[in-house]
C-alpha cells in the first residue's frame, strides 16, 4: 500500500469529529496529508454501539499518531458563514485547499408523518445544503490547486427508507456530484461521490438489535464496515491514481446495493 499519496496535500473533512469523517481524516493523516477536521464540535461523539469509548479529538489523534498534520476548526456545514471562515482559515494555516470531502451528516429516524418541517430543514440543511456550502467556497482554491472534492451520500440515495429529509438529501448529493464534475471537469477539478452501506458508527445508535441483524444480512459481505473503508475510498478516489475519475459514485457497501436478499 501507498501511504504516501497525500504527503503536504491540504485536505478539509467535515464532520470528521465522529464516525465515518474521523475514519476518512485518519486515513489522510497517515497518507501524510494535512488534515482539517471541521466539525460542529471536537469532541469524538460515544455511540452505544460502536465508538463507545472514544476520546481523543481526532487532529489530536492524526498530529501524534501519523506523519500528517491537523487543525480543528469549529464548523457548522448548515451555516454559509461559517463554512466560509473555516475555508478561510484553512488557507491562512496551510496556504491553499486539495481536497475537500464532504462528509457531515444527521439522520432522525421517522416517516413523513411523523417528522416536524424543522427536522426536514435541520437534515436537509446539514446533509444537502451543507455539502453545497462547502463546496461552493472550496472550489477558487481547488481550482487553484486542481484538486478534488469527495461527497458522501449513502445507500439511501438510490432507494427508499431512509426517511424523507435523508433519502432526498443523499439522492440531491450524488446529483450536485454529477452537475459539480461537470461545472468544474474542464479546470481539472474532480467531483465524486461515496455512498457507504452500514458502518459502525455512533449514529447507529437508533437500530435495535433485531436491525443490526437483519442489516448484516442484507450485506453480501455479512458485516457492518469500518470508517476506514470509506477512508480507503476516499484516499484512492483523492489520489493521482483516480486522476480520469470523475461525477462517478463508489458504494462502499459490502455489496447492499448489488442483490437485495
Ligand atoms: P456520526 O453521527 O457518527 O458523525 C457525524 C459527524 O458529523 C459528527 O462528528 C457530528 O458532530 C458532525 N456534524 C453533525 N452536524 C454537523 C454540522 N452541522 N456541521 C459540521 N459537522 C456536523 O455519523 P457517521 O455515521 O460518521 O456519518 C457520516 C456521514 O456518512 C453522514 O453524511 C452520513 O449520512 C453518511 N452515512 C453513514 C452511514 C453509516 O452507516 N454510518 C451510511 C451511509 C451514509
């Protein structure tokens, strides 16, 4: 394996406090990038499951533990203004922006009828409108450095189940992939997507037990993956070694979307 694809690279994951987006910032820190971990909060969140014992924020966790570098920045995805300080403060520390994945997210369980029109704006707000903020400020700089950006969607976004401010969300970010790489295609900036099965992560923390069971089953692969195959994902999908990639989707799945059994 590479572990040096990344080296002085400047890399922004949102969300990369918790879950799926530390995972993706470790594995860039070790690939020797510098890693900004722009998250609501630096505060690793404890699942009930997964994650139970997690304690150290995570650029504190990629400065000691890998050849990368990392900064903090107290982001929220949903707030234009600040997505545009911490863009900002990113090029102040680091001098520029390579890559940018777009990986904060929030999932309320519950059905049309049951969800309030603030939950749909607060989920829609973060998961669609967020990754289009990040985006949009990101990109004079990613044109500068002819860089890429990385979304995550998810399994969601191409069937139904996840809820409405979710599942329409997701489907929103895989299309803002597309019509991004399109935008950007011709200044050799590449938009790509990553939509991940099951992970284990804290905000599997509303399945049951029952579910945790059934949802291994429907993965050929009959587990739950680790934030760090999305982070293997997301290396590859950054690296020169994807350099003809782009508007494309990964599922990193374990196979969910290939055969429902
Ligand atoms: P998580 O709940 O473990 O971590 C989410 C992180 O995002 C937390 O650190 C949280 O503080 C941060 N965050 C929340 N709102 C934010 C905001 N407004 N601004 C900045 N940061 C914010 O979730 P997980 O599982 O790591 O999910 C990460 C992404 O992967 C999400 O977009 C989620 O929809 C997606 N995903 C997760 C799957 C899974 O099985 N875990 C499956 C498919 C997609």
């Amino acid at each position: 394996m590479q572990a040096d694809r990344h080296s002085g690279r400047t890399v922004i994951v949102t969300g990369a406090a918790s879950g799926i987006g530390r995972g993706v910032a470790l594995r860039f820190g070790e690939e020797g990038a510098n890693v900004v971990v722009a998250d609501v909060t630096r505060e690793p969140k404890r699942g009930e499951r997964y994650d139970t014992d997690v304690t150290t924020p995570t650029d504190e966790l990629i400065t000691a533990e890998t050849p990368g570098d990392a900064i903090y920045v107290e982001t929220d995805v949903s707030d234009p203004e600040s997505v545009a300080a911490m863009v900002e403060t990113t090029v102040d520390t680091y001098g520029g922006i390579d890559v940018v994945v777009n990986n904060a997210g929030i999932y309320v369980p519950g059905g049309a009828r049951e969800i309030s029109v603030e939950t749909w704006n607060d989920v829609t707000g973060v998961d669609l409108d967020g990754t289009f903020y990040c985006a949009k400020f990101a990109i004079p700089h990613l044109v500068e450095s002819e860089g890429s950006i990385i979304n995550v969607g998810s399994v969601n976004a191409s069937e139904g189940g996840g809820g409405p401010p979710y599942a329409a969300s997701k489907a929103g970010v895989v299309n803002l992939t597309r019509d991004l790489a399109t935008e950007l295609g011709a200044e050799n900036v590449r938009v790509n997507c990553i939509n991940p099965g099951f992970i284990e992560t804290p905000i599997q923390d509303y399945l049951t037990e029952e579910d945790v069971e059934k949802m291994t089953h429907q993965t050929l692969l009959p587990r739950f993956g680790l934030p760090r195959d999305v982070g293997d994902a997301a290396v590859f999908l950054a690296s020169d070694e994807a350099s003809f990639v782009t508007g494309e989707q990964l599922h990193v799945d374990g196979g969910w979307t290939a055969h429902r059994l």
